[in-house]
C-alpha cells in the first residue's frame, strides 16, 4: 500500500514537474485567425487578418468574418498588437490562406517568410498567394458571393486545383523546399479581383514566377495552364481549339483527362539538352453542333496531330518566356540535371542562369483522344 | 442461540453437556432452556411406538422442512413398528436407521452440536428415550424461486436458465450441461455464523490442480461470520484488491460456467445467491459475451469489436474532448472548433468544471435510476434528459457539445457492462490528467492504466495475457472470435497440460 501511494505521488510529480506546457485556456477565449496577408514592409509591417468570430449561440450561431490591420515594426508584433482590438487571445493555428502584395513579393518573401516558419502554431501547410492589381486588405473586404469569408472562399477555390489547370496551389512547405533547392525556381498562384454583381469578387488564377525571393513578373492563366502541364500538376480543365476538319475549321472544346510527363535530361559531353515528352489524354467536351465524327479514325487521327501541334506550339512560347524573359527556371530543369547527373551539374551549377537562358529543349507531344462523351457521332438534324 | 453464545465467548459447559443423555427428558429440558431458548419455530412433537411403548421425540425447524415427509416417511413409520425390547443404545439405534427410518439421508449423531446444525438446516432430529444417540434426517424443504432467465443477463439467442438462491438447484443446472464424470463439485461450509454452503465446481483433467488447490486454500483461509452473497467470497479470494479492475468474473447463467470451467478455469456456486464466480478472469472476459458463441463468428467478432471501441470511448470522450478544447484547438477542424467555442460562449464555467459537472450528474442519474422501481426509474431518466439536458443548455449552464460528450460515454458504457463501473473511475482520473497536461496528461493517463493492467495477476495468470499474445491460436478468440472449428486449443495459460479442445478425427472432418 505505502508502494503503492509512493509510486502514484512520483507520477504526479514527475507529470507537474518535468513539463513546462501549461497552455490550459478556454475555447470560447480565442479568436480564430482564418487567413492573412501582408501588404507592406517598408517603413511599417501592415498586417491583415480575417478572423472568423461567431455571433449568436448555440443553433442560432453564425460566422462573421472580421478584417483586422495593424502597423508595426515587424510580422511578430503586428500580429501581437492584434490582441488589443481582438480582446481575444489569437489563436493562428487554423489559418488557412497567407497573402502577399505584389510589391512585398517584389522585395523579397524571406522577410515575411522567416518569422512565420519560427512561429511555433502557424502551419506550414498554409497556401501561399500573392495579390495582382491590388492589396491584400482589398481582397480580404471584397465579398465572395456565397461562402462567408475570403479565407474560406479561396481555400474552397483551391481545393478545386485538381480539377482546374488555372493555378498551381504552393503551400507554405512546397515554397520554401523551392527556395532552398539546387536548381529550381518558385511559382506562386495569384489572386484577382474580379465585378461580380455590384462586388468585387476574389478569383485565383495565374502566377508570380519568382526567382530566389523576389517576384519578378506574372504568368497569365493561359501560361500556368501549360507550367501545370510540364510539372505534372495537371489533372483535369477544359480548353477550346481551332480544329480543322475536312476543311471547315470548328472550334471544339477539349477537356483534360490525364497526361504522362517525362522530362529527361541528355548530356553529350559538354553539351546539355532537355528532352521533355508530354502525352495526353483528351476527351471531347463539345463541338458547337458541328459535323464532326469521331466514329471515323481519319478525323479522330487529324485531330490528335492539331492538337499535338497545337500544344507543341504552346509549350515553345512558354519555355522561350521562362527561359530568355524571366530566365527563371521554375520547372526545376536544374534540379532534374543535379538528381540524374550530378557530374555535369557541378560543373555548370555557377553558371546555370546563362545555361539555362540557351537550354536546347526537345519537346514532343503525343496526344489521344480517348473518350468522346456519350456520342461519337454528330447530331444530324431532319432536312 | 447456541451459535450466539459462542461468538459471544460464553463457552457451553462442554464436558457435561455437549453429550447427549439417555434421558429423554434432560435432553429436551437442556435443548429448550439452553441451545433452543428463545426460538418459537423450534417444533418438539412427542409421540409413542407400538408395544413395547418407547418416547420419541421428531424436533425440526418451521417452515425449512418438508411437513408431509416427516409425518409419512418418519412419525408413521415409528408409530406403526414394534422395536424389539431387548434392543437398546446404539443398537436400537441402529434398528430404527436401518428397518424403520424411510429416509435417503440419515445420520446418526451423538452431541447437541450436532442436532442443533441438522435442525436449523432443515433436518428432522429424532431423540428416543433411553438412548444418548439420536437420528438427523434429510428432510429439507423450503420455498426456492423457479428457474428463470437472469435479468442481468438476458439473450437475445441462448438458454433462458439462469441461477437461483438454492444452491442445490444450481449445481444441477451446471451438472445437466456437463454430463461427465469428470466434473467435480467440492463442498464447503463458509462463515463461522451463516455455515454457507459453497460449491467449488471444476473438470478434473481440464483445470490445473495448482489453480483447484489455490482456490481452496483462499477459500479455506477465509474467517468471517457471515457470506451472504457470493461478492463476500469474491474480495476475500481476489488477486489485486485495491484495483477497481474485476479479477474474479460473476455470471447468472449455468452456460457460462460450463464454458469456463470447460476452458480450465474453477467456479465457485454460493448457496444464498444467483451469481457464480469464475476464476481465473481475464482482461478480454470482460468483453466476452456467451452470445459470441452462438452467432455467426463475424457477427460476434464485430460485436466484440464494437465492446473495445465502446470501452475506449466511455474512458476517454471526456478527457479527449477536454484536452483538445482547452490545450489543443488546432488538432479539431477549423469549423468545429469555432462552432465549440460559439456554443461556450455563454456557458460560465470552464470547461473542466462542466465537464465534471455533467459527468457528477450523470452518475447520479444512473445511481438514482439503478435501484428504483420501475416505473420511478423511468421517471428519473425522463427527468434526467429532459429537464436537465434540455434545461441545462437552454439556460446556457452548460454547452450543447458537452451534452453529446456526456450522452456518447454513457451510452457506450452500457455496451460493456462488466467494466461500466470501472469506467467510471478511469474517466475520472483521464478527465483530471487532461485537464492538467492535455493530450500529453491524457497518454499519460492510458500509460499508468496500461502499467496497472500489465502487472496483475488474476491466479497466477497474467491479467492482460491472450490479448497481448502474439501466436495466433492464443489471439482466437480476443478482439475477434474465430469460428469453433479454428479453435483447436485451449487457452495456453488456462488449461497447460489438457489443450486439445477439438478432436484430431473431428478437425479433418470440417476440413
């Protein structure tokens, strides 16, 4: 019995005494931050929060979404100062979203980023977006026209990527490893505001193209359907394409629904070339009504080679962007190169940048249609 | 009373009187002013043989015997027969056994010791005159409850017999579903006062002699006045006392005994009561339900599944949801955790208090409800979840989640029976620890159960054994139940030398 009680109060002591987390506090006490943003550094750190607070109680409860800015020297006190006009002790661990400005973007994301990968109840699965044609806090007050709150709104929208090739999502984790790896440059999706009935709606769709830290310049949604497509990232989406068919020239609606990529690098003694095959797998979406017959393997044939074409054409402007414009390479040609020959990546690593701007790159593209909706042939009508 | 007297000291004056004497008369005088003073029921029905006249004396009890045996089988008997005149004492004695007595059961006996445990067992006692020897008859007879199905207990496919308080009656129900010679039922008297009569019951060949003579040696060793149910026996003979965790298993039923001590283990039938007990018990006994046997061995190994899932909920929802409420909000979705904190936003206590608070309730309710009359114990539950739980939250009290927190343990409690009262004070002590330390108090909590479990023993087997066996004929019948004819052994701690249960010729045949 005395061993008894001497090993039931040496649990207790060692539980109380040899931890140091005493983080007892009431559920009802914490306001939940659901996204931030980041619109300035220079002079003052303003730093914008959407917090979700609940009005009513019980069954009656609702969410209402609260914008919050404050100024300060830096991130961690501004998100401190938060405190005051809260009330509330902020709770950061369920945020979602964490936008930046174009110009913050510009100056550099180590700044921002450093002090949110310290804090230890930020999650580094946070989306990271930056902000196109206007500030963060203008995309925190628009109004999306059917969830309640930004945060909410763009997490639903991203979630959606799998789907639409409009943007390649990057969480907190995914840009960082970007930052830091040999050989590859980092992309983030943008948000727009768009008119929605009488509001300002958020979209996302495009990307910054970065290089290290600094944003250097933009990718329309057209281009980051092609960047999705070359990293591999594209699983669905439709797009619309001139065909021609017997002559007549039809614009048929094409939609993703699968594509194999290999990108492979070809060292032949000094000289390095990429050699990057796409295959796709398209369906077929509609045709306007037009007479096209895809139970015919002459016009399936014709078509697979225009959009073969088509994508071949697309994928050339795309790498001359990245490669003379930006001279970023955010498909990672480098880190493809320091993984499968290491050899020749150490030799030209100090001088990627030049190399990479004058990278021959082979592209292939294969394409299949592989489903034609439930009708292969067209709709005739009666004479 | 004799018995009284002697708890109290008063020895009888031994060397004199604890003999009987040849007269009939200083007998009787000592019984009724000594041994049987002051007990009405006590009957004395004098009466006489034929020629050669002889006094007879037939004394019993009221009530615990048979009236119409006693008249047919012993006064008449007597009263019709002539004893020879040149027998006398012992060989007279011996006569009337023998030639006049038609009786089964009767002893011969020669102190007032004796007759008195005879008389106030429900024999018939027969002093004649001239004789210090008189005759015990068998002759119990008193009301018993008739064979019913246990109400603790119930089935929805299975035997509807359960135990009664007729200890004589429950020996058979076991005996009728073991039909063999080698099932051994040992008596022994328990209780200085009461002189229980309790049956050790086991399968020689099958139950390992070391673990027969454990239980009669703590049987044995037991010095009490009284054993009036069998949970008397049970925490003098327990292994780990101070443990809420049951070491002994009791059961209603005659069909859960003949399993267990088919499987090895040792019953222990108490006259007075409808509750056996088995031992050894096992930690996985406590989810193990007879009705496991008779369906279908998915159907059963679900339910089983079901029993853990349940245990594990009605310990742990209060402190899990404790400690991720109050220390760890991000490890709940976002939008639950904001609706959580929506519902708390009125309640004014903490919530650590409310959960103690309903927790306290709750029990109370139960406790309330248990030991009612029906139709009042209904009213306590209608009051319990209407009044309270609606009441509680509409007046902001307490929140809407806890309500569902408090509903889930109790619940779930109920689907393991045997270990609800257990729960209890595991939930308590899981509900402190996180309270403290959150989800690192709340492991902490399991690791300290887990080291309690693994270091019982219930007779000289390991508490925890067969759940944490790693051979797949010991893990058979755990958390699953594989069908019978996978279930070649039995249990490897149980039953050592004797493990083959199913028969090599009957084990080719299911195949």
């Amino acid at each position: 019995m005395k061993k008894d009680l001497a090993r039931v109060f040496f649990l207790c002591a060692v539980t109380l005494l040899t931890t140091g987390c005493w983080d007892y506090t009431e559920i009802e006490l914490r306001d939940f931050v659901v996204g931030a943003g980041v619109d300035a550094v220079e002079p003052k750190v303003i730093v914008i929060t959407e917090m979700a607070k609940s009005t009513g109680t019980g069954q009656e409860a609702e969410f209402r979404p609260v914008v919050l800015t404050t100024e300060a020297r830096s991130l961690t006190s501004g998100a401190h100062n938060l405190a005051n006009p809260s009330g509330m002790e902020i709770f950061w661990a369920h945020a979602q979203v964490f936008l930046v400005s174009e110009e913050v973007a510009q100056g550099g994301m180590l700044t921002i980023l450093e002090p949110i990968i310290r804090a230890r109840d930020l999650r580094s699965t946070m989306y990271l977006l930056v902000a196109k044609d206007c500030t963060v806090e203008e995309v925190f007050k628009s109004k999306p026209p059917l969830l309640t709150g930004v945060s909410q709104h763009l997490t639903s929208i991203i979630r959606l990527s799998a789907i639409s090739a409009d943007f390649v999502p990057q969480q907190l984790w995914q840009f960082t490893g970007d930052l830091a790896a040999p050989g590859i440059s980092a992309t983030l999706p943008a948000v727009e505001l768009v008119h929605e009935g009488g509001n300002l709606m958020p979209v996302v769709r495009g990307a910054a193209v970065f290089k290290l830290d600094r944003m250097i310049g933009w990718l329309s949604k057209e281009e980051t359907q092609i960047l999705a497509l070359l990293k591999g990232e594209s699983e669905g989406g439709f797009f619309v394409m001139d065909t021609e068919i017997k002559g007549n020239t039809t614009a048929i609606t094409y939609e993703f629904r699968g594509s194999q990529l290999k990108t492979k690098p070809i060292v032949d003694g000094e000289r390095v070339e990429m050699k990057v095959s796409l295959s796709l797998q398209l369906g077929v979406a509609g045709t306007r009504g037009a007479d096209v017959d895809f139970s015919d393997p002459a016009v399936v044939r014709g078509v697979e080679e225009q959009v073969a074409r088509y994508f071949t054409r697309r994928i050339r402007d795309f790498l001359r962007l990245i490669q003379e414009d930006y001279n970023s390479d955010i498909l990672g040609f480098g880190r493809l190169l320091w993984r499968r020959e290491p050899a020749t990546w150490r030799k030209i690593e100090s001088d990627w940048d030049a190399v990479f701007r004058g990278l021959p790159v082979d592209v292939e593209v294969d394409c299949r249609i592989a489903f034609t909706g439930f009708r292969a042939q067209p709709i005739k009508m009666r004479n | 009373m004799f018995f009284w007297k002697r708890a109290k000291g008063e020895q009888p004056k031994t060397r004199d009187l604890d003999r009987l004497s040849t007269s009939l008369e200083t007998n009787l005088k000592w019984l009724r002013s000594n041994l049987f003073a002051d007990d009405d029921t006590i009957v004395y029905r004098r009466f006489k043989t034929k020629e050669p006249t002889r006094q007879c004396v037939l004394i019993h009890a009221n009530n615990m015997t048979k009236h119409e045996f006693l008249s047919d089988y012993i006064v008449r008997p007597l009263m019709i027969s002539s004893l020879p005149r040149e027998l006398h004492g012992q060989r007279l004695i011996q006569h009337i056994t023998e030639q006049v007595i038609q009786s089964d059961g009767a002893t011969v006996f020669s102190s007032y010791e004796k007759l008195a445990e005879g008389v106030v067992a429900g024999a018939g006692a027969v002093l004649v005159e001239g004789c210090n020897l008189g005759i015990s008859v068998d002759a119990q007879g008193w009301e018993k409850r008739s064979v019913t199905e246990p109400q603790t207990e119930s089935v929805v496919r299975g035997p509807r017999q359960g135990f009664t308080e007729d200890l004589g009656v429950n020996v058979s129900l076991v005996r009728r579903k073991i039909l063999s010679p080698e099932l051994k039922v040992r008596m022994m008297d328990v209780g200085l006062q009461t002189r229980t009569k309790v049956a050790i019951m086991y399968v020689e060949g099958i139950a390992p002699k070391e673990l027969v003579d454990e239980v009669f040696q703590r049987i044995e060793r037991i010095e009490t006045d009284a054993i009036l149910e069998s949970g008397y026996i049970e925490e003098f003979i327990r292994d780990s006392p101070n443990c809420p965790f049951p070491t002994i298993g009791h059961t209603e039923r005659p069909d859960r005994v003949a399993g267990k001590i088919l499987e090895g283990r040792v019953a222990v039938l108490v006259d007075g009561t409808p509750f056996a007990l088995t031992m050894p018990f096992l930690f996985v006994e406590a989810f193990q339900a007879n009705e496991d046997y008779f369906h279908h061995w998915m159907v059963a190994s679900f339910h089983r599944t079901l029993r853990y899932i349940s245990f594990f909920l009605t310990t742990s929802t209060p402190g899990l949801y404790l400690a991720l409420v109050t220390h760890h909000p991000q490890l709940i979705p976002m939008s639950l955790s904001i609706s959580i904190a929506a519902a708390r936003k009125n309640v004014p206590f903490p919530a650590m208090v409310e959960v103690i608070a309903m927790g306290l309730v709750f029990e109370i309710l139960r406790e309330g409800g248990v030991r009612l009359p029906k139709p009042v114990g209904q009213a306590i539950s209608i009051v319990g979840a209407i009044v309270l739980g609606e009441a509680a939250v509409g007046a902001s009290l307490v929140s809407a989640p806890m309500i569902i927190v408090v509903g889930v343990t109790g619940v779930a409690g109920f689907v393991v029976s045997k270990l609800n009262d257990t729960a209890v004070l595991i939930r308590i002590l899981l509900v402190f620890t996180s309270a403290v330390l959150g989800l690192y108090g709340f492991l902490f909590g399991i690791m300290g159960i887990m080291v309690q479990l693994a270091s019982m023993e219930s007779f000289g087997i390991p508490y925890l054994s067969s759940l944490t066996s790693l051979t797949i004929q010991g893990s058979k019948d755990t958390v699953i139940r594989l069908p019978w004819w996978r279930m070649v052994l039995r249990p490897r701690h149980l039953a050592p030398k004797n493990r083959e249960r199913l028969h090599r010729q009957s084990r080719s045949k299911t195949k």
